[in-house]
C-alpha cells in the first residue's frame, strides 16, 4: 500500500480543538512494500502518527492518501472496508483477558468475515493451523490454547504480533513491539516481522525505543515535538543526529531495559495508547 500525508495534523481525540496537534503538519510519502522505522523520545508523535495513518485520527489539518485515496472523504462504509486493509499494533495489545489465544490470534481476520462466519469462529475457531503457524513464528506454538489473562507481557506483546500473520491487510502499523521482550526474542521477533512483511509485499511502518534495531530498516524516521525531524536511508543516521534528536533525552537513546517476560501483563507498565 502507498502512503502519502500532504501536511498532516492530527490530535489526540481527547484533546481540545484549539489545542495544538500532538503531530504537527507533516509530509511523507511511503512506497508499496517500503519498510520504515521512526524512532524519536517518548512525546515526540510517533504513536499519533501510526493512528493518523491507520484512520483512526480524523485530520486536524492537511490529508492522507492510501494508494491515492483520501479516505476520509469515502463514505463510512468504504472507510471501514479500507481500514480492513490495515493492521494496527499497539505497544500494549487490547486482548479481552478471558479470550484464548487462538480466538485473539485469528481475530485479525475479522474484518475479512462475514458476521455468521466471525460469530461461528467465537464458538469454535477456523483456521487453527493458520494461527499455530503464526505462533510458531513467535516461539509461542505452545500457547495456542491458553487464557490471555494467563500470559507475560511479553507474550501478550507477541501474541498481537502474531495477528499480523494471519491478517490480509497491506499496510501493518507497529507500535513498539520490543517493549516487553528480552533482546534474543526482540531480534527474533523483528527478524519474523520484517521478512514476512518483505515476502507479502506489505508496507510496514514501526515505532521503536531501540535505535540499534531502527538502523537495521532501510529507512527511517526521526521524530520530535510532533514533527518529522529527519527521515534518512539508515547509513545516513549518524550517532550526531541521533544525539540531537534525543537531546536532554539521553537516557532514551541508551535504550529502556526491557521488562522481564515472567511478569505477569498487568504488573508490566505499558505507554498511553495516543501521545
């Protein structure tokens, strides 16, 4: 999917009309199958930004163009059938605690069902190999069963990256997805993500704290007090940039120790859902 903003403002949904946009008028232009990554401190619009382009901020100025379309300007029912084409992560996954796994797992197709086909899947689940496959992926085959409530953080944190796989959209929105994970299962997890992306063609941009694994896209993204402040091939972002970029922030550029994966989820603090 093509992502284009032209000037792009968008709020948090809470906030007041006259109150300045948590992103600030932006330009971009991502190509189909492009893979970015945006890294900046912790208030700089990066989670805003992922929901101006996953339609769920309407515009507070400018516009957005998906594969040249202003969704906002499609009638509600179109607007929905294109979001089924996205696939938002967020840092912390809205997984309803008594769902198993395999439900929250192939709940990502949902908006490719019909209501009898997604009601039927509540009772018993289609597609089963499809999401033990996904978890597999994420070294959580053995978890296909379990409660939500009964996973880490760290496991729920994977759990919603599993959904992507089995989801049909073609513009996947990450939000920090290595948060709550140690370093061998981060890498494992960006490996997984980024080249399945890769072999389905899907655009994928993602939010991270970790700079190390940002460099690794081909691209990216540096954000600060809502704006774009840099958006570079990785050879080009340099340890300069990066420290002006995090700069009274330093210790965000260290990077945040990850929270350990035998913490139960509701013990592991997780970031506003918008900021």
């Amino acid at each position: 999917m093509k992502v284009t903003l032209h000037g792009l403002a968008a709020r948090h949904p809470a906030a007041s009309a006259d109150s300045a946009p948590a992103l600030r008028p932006a330009q971009l232009a991502v190509a189909p199958g492009e893979q970015v990554a945006v890294v900046g401190p912790s208030g700089a619009g990066k989670t805003t930004l992922l929901h101006a382009l996953a339609c769920a901020l309407k515009p507070a100025a400018g516009r957005i163009e998906l594969d040249g379309i202003d969704p906002w300007s499609l009638p509600v029912a179109q607007v929905q059938e294109l979001r089924g084409r996205l696939f938002l992560a967020p840092q912390a996954p809205p997984l309803p605690p008594r769902q198993r796994v395999v439900t929250a797992v192939l709940a990502a197709r949902l908006p490719q069902q019909s209501l009898f086909a997604s009601l039927r899947s509540l009772l018993y689940p289609t597609g089963i190999a499809e999401a033990q496959s996904a978890l597999t992926q994420f070294d959580l085959a053995d978890k296909l069963w379990e409660r939500v409530d009964r996973l880490s953080g760290g496991e729920r944190q994977r759990v919603g990256l599993a959904r992507a796989l089995v989801s049909s959209a073609s513009l996947w929105l990450v939000d920090e997805p290595l948060s709550s994970l140690d370093p061998s299962r981060a890498a494992r997890a960006i490996e997984t993500l980024t080249r399945a992306a890769r072999e389905r063609g899907v655009t994928l941009v993602c939010t991270l704290h970790q700079v190390d694994v940002a460099t690794r896209f081909p691209r990216v993204l540096g954000m600060r007090d809502g704006e774009i402040r840099f958006d570079l091939p990785a050879a080009e972002v340099s340890k300069e940039r990066l420290a002006t970029l995090y700069a009274q922030r330093e210790h965000e550029l260290a990077g945040a120790p990850a929270a350990p994966e035998d913490v139960p989820a509701a013990a592991v603090p997780t970031a506003p859902y918008c900021r």
